[in-house]
C-alpha cells in the first residue's frame, strides 16, 4: 500500500523520503491562517489565562475537544471522551505561620524567613507538619550505578533532612555525567525524589545561581504560589521540599568548618562522603490544601497496523487571571503555548482530512499542568491509551515564537534516539537546517512534556524553529528570543498580535507530519541510542 516509500533501512544521502500523495497533500493542507485563529481564541480574555481546574482552563479544552470532534477524530480519552480526568492536589504555603528554625547542639537557633532565606512546600498534603530532625550532607544527591556515584552510600536519612547541592557533578567528560549538559540528576525534582526514596522527611536544597541557571527570585517567585501534585503522587513523601539561600547554607556548613562553596566543590569529587551535621531542622508547615480536576485531551486515527504508533503532545494550559496584578491580569499565554497547541490541533485535522490510511495510530495530545511540573503529561505517560511498548515517537510542540517562515528546524534530544539521521534526511530534503542542540547546561530537556513521555521509556523529544528565519540573520532571531524571555514569559505580555507571522509555525508542523508519518512507516521502532539514560525505562515497557 505505501509503495511510494522510497525508505531503506539503512539511510543515504541520496534517500528520497517520499509520502504517498494524499498523504503529502495533506500535509500541505497545514494552514497558517488556522493556526493564528486558534491562537487568538486560546490566548484571549475569555480563556482566562487557561489555568487548570479554573473556568477558563475547561473552557480551553472544551475548544480543543470540539475541533478535534469537528474534524472527525476518534476520542481516547476516558469513557469513549476526548477527556482524560487528572486528579490534582494544589500546596500553598501559609508563609505567615510557616516556620524554620536551624538548632545547633550548642549555641542558639537561627531562625529563617520565609521566601528570603528559605521557601518550602508540603508534598505530603497535609495542612499542617511538623518536623524536628537532624541534618544530613549528602552532596549532589546523586545514586547513578552508571557512573559509579552513590551520594547516599553509608548514609542513613531515614526520618532526617538531607542537605543538597543543586545540579550535579562538573564535568568535561560526555561520558560522565553527559559532560557540560545536565542529567536529570541535576534537577531539583530528582533531588525531592531521591531523598524521598531514602526515607528522608525533608529537604534543603542548596541555591547558587550559576548551578541553578537562575537567581534566587526565580525560586521564590516559584514557590509563593500555590504548587499541585498529582493526586496520590508516591514520588511525593516529603514534609518540607525546600530550598535555601546560598548565605544560609554558609551558616550551616560552618558548623562542619566549612563554606558552602567549599562543600559544593568536595561534592563534585569521586570519593566523596556525606556527613551528619550537628544541627537539626525544626520547622512548622502550614499549608492550605486545594483538591481539584482538569484534563488531558486526546484523539486518535487509528492506522493501518500497531506497534508504530506516533504521539504529538503540547501542553494547553497557563497561568490564569491574577487579580491582584495592576494593569491586565491575565496570563494569556499566546506563545508558551497556544501555539503549540495550535500545531497540534492542526496536525489533527491533516492526518484525518487524508485521503490514505496512517501506517500506524495517531495520537493526539494537549496536555495540562505542564506549567505545574509537567503534570498533566505525567499522569498521560502512566495511563496511556494504547501499551508504551507500541508507541514509536513522541513529538512534543511547546513555545513557537510566530516570526515568519523559517530556514531551520531544532530537536534538542533527538540525538539521543534512532529516528536522529531519518530527521536528517528530511530536513534536507524540505530545505531546512537541523539544530539538535549544544550543551544543555540548564537541563531544558528536562523541562517540557516531551520528559514525561521519556520516563516511561518512548521516544521523545521537542520540535522546534531553530534560530534561522528567512530574511533574518541569527543575531535578530536570538534578539527576538531574548526580548520574549526578559519581558513577555510568565507575564501577561505574551499576548495575541495581529503582527504575528505564523508560517513557520506551519512549516514546523508540516515537518512534525511529516516525520511521524515516515516513523510509522519504519521496519523498526524508534529506540534509544545504546547507553541512554531512558533505555532501561523502554526495556521496562517492553517487559509489560
């Protein structure tokens, strides 16, 4: 049936990657127009700034629903819906009547104030914990039997709170910690996780801005608000999840004789052993406890055979309506991520407008919570419509700045899986320049939908723009990139323009098809590259 696919096994630079010709057309039928319609209505005063579990963030999927209905896609969500319910719990610190106090075996306790030198969230959802433990040193935090690191090795943090440096050991070496770029295990998320995972009550994670790859008001900024979970989470165990200024962390450490700096360099080194300090945390959370609901949205083709099947994920919602704000209150959210899920509402309606069957399913999902800690994605990735085993690719679409057509398409994390050299191929082919991404010192692969999918072992990765736009030099792109992140993101400035060009966007689209058609297509599932930090988790998925 897909005769016209000229594919070989092993792919050449003389390949010819070639769809059948309803297929292709279909692909062209990705319309600029549509997607500046559906960014519009996603990112205006009536969606509310899509924030989940609010009016406006249902009202959001209620639209996404709908035109995924309209456009003749079967529903995969919950009861033959397009809806998948995720349960959440949302945590907000009482800072008034939170408290932290570090308590020496000699001399007087040094009490701490919220949001200036500490801030702290209750994982465990209650609304009041109270905790007085000793303080453990445990480095990085870090237990990786693939690079021979055991931060917990001989420590005993049961019912204690682990002290730990943020991000992980430096290094050089790609084969060590992925050189320069960032692990997971550098990730403040892991650290909340592993510690749980050993018993520990609390955690203070120690904050300098170069490690983290942000100051000190991004992590208050954070974590003030309220912070969800989700529901009945057992990677969440923690009493107190908490940072801690730099300053702070000099304070404590001195009782071992040490600086922070100091210990964070000793933490960086092979051989490293943590320490019991003489102090112990005494601290009071009060919390207030939001339980609540909102939706992942999902629709299907289903193809030809299984077992190829590909996923396109964005995540839909945002921050909502700040009352309290002077000026506009609402979080509109026009390019983190109604354009996202733009694409993927209009890659929906392409595949189902094709004349041919799909090799394989087709899955389609705008996901919630991302802005929450990708929650919505990681509720998706464990309650997937179809078995993890069966899905080839996950492409994810997250933050497309609309600035007209472009020359470049970027996949950071591609290169971690086979399907790196068919992008490759194609990009040339459609006159684009593939960015797969440097160094990754901030960890950014960790931190969009594409991870959650990652976790429970598929293929995954991020599709983007690049930094090459016709008629621009690099230097304009970046400047337009930086102008976004300093005075538009997280903020209600990222608002809909009628100035917005987006024929990139539609051309990053019709890439995404593109690619997942030929995945679908491909003798062989898409794997991990030998080695990858995900490979074990897409073994486990096999194994079920």
């Amino acid at each position: 049936m897909f005769s016209a696919f000229l594919l070989a096994t092993t792919l050449s630079a003389q390949t010819e990657l070639t769809l059948p010709t309803a297929a292709q057309a279909a692909a062209k039928g990705i319309d600029a127009q549509r997607l500046r319609e559906h960014v519009k209505t996603l990112s205006s005063d009536a969606f509310e700034g899509r924030a989940p579990g609010q009016p406006g963030g249902e009202k959001a999927a209620q639209y996404i629903a709908n035109a995924f209905k309209a456009a003749g896609l079967q529903p995969a969500g919950d009861n033959g819906t397009y809806f998948q319910k995720v349960p959440l719990v949302g945590v907000k610190t009482r800072a008034a009547e939170t408290k932290f106090a570090l308590v020496p075996e000699k001399g007087a306790p040094m009490d701490l104030t919220f949001g200036t030198d500490y801030v702290t969230n209750n994982q465990v959802h209650t609304e009041s914990a109270d905790i007085d433990a000793p303080i453990v040193f445990v480095g990085h935090g870090i237990v990786a039997p693939e690079y021979d690191w055991d931060d917990y090795k001989g420590i005993d943090v049961k019912g204690k709170v682990a002290l730990v440096v943020v991000n992980e050991p430096a290094s050089e070496d790609p084969k060590f910690f992925n050189g320069k770029s960032l692990t997971y295990y550098g990730r403040w998320t892991y650290k909340f996780e592993e510690a749980g995972r050993h018993g520990a009550v609390g955690v203070l994670i120690i904050h300098r801005t170069d490690l983290a790859s942000y100051g000190w008001q991004v992590v208050q900024n954070s974590w003030s608000g309220e912070h969800s979970y989700l529901r009945n989470d057992p990677d969440a165990r923690l009493k107190a999840a908490s940072w801690i200024q730099h300053s702070v962390a000099d304070k404590l450490l001195a009782s071992i004789g040490m600086t922070a700096d100091e210990a964070i360099t000793a933490s960086d080194k092979r051989g490293f052993t943590g320490r019991d300090l003489p102090v112990r945390l005494k601290a009071h959370v009060a919390s207030e406890i939001h339980n609540y609901e909102s939706a992942n949205v999902i629709a299907k083709i289903t193809g030809a055979k299984p077992g190829r099947d590909v996923l396109y994920t964005a995540h839909y919602d945002h921050f909502g309506v700040d009352h309290t704000r002077t000026g506009d209150p609402v979080f509109h959210g026009a390019a983190d991520n109604a354009t996202g899920t733009a694409i993927v509402m209009e890659m929906a309606r392409a595949y189902a407008t094709a004349k041919v069957q799909a090799p394989s399913t087709v899955i389609f999902a705008a996901v919630t919570g991302e802005e929450q800690g990708l929650l919505g994605s990681e509720f998706l990735g464990k309650h997937l419509p179809v078995p993890a085993r069966e899905v080839s690719l996950d492409l994810n679409y997250d933050e497309l700045l609309p600035l007209g057509d472009v020359a470049s398409v970027s996949a950071g994390g591609a290169q971690r899986t086979t399907v790196y050299p068919l992008m490759e191929e194609l990009s040339k082919q459609d006159g684009l320049e593939l960015r797969k991404g440097g160094v990754d010192a901030g960890g950014g692969y960790y931190r969009s939908d594409h991870f959650s999918l990652a976790r429970v072992g598929i293929p995954a990765f991020s599709v983007g723009q690049g930094n090459k736009f016709v008629g621009h030099d690099e230097a304009w792109a970046r400047a337009q990139e930086k102008d976004f992140n300093e005075s538009k993101y997280h903020t209600p400035a990222d608002i809909y323009s009628d100035s917005m060009d987006f024929t990139g966007n539609a051309r990053i689209a019709r890439f995404g098809f593109e690619l997942g058609w030929l995945v679908m297509n491909q003798p062989k599932r898409v794997e991990w590259v030998d080695g990858d930090e995900f490979a074990a988790a897409r073994k486990k998925s096999d194994a079920r």
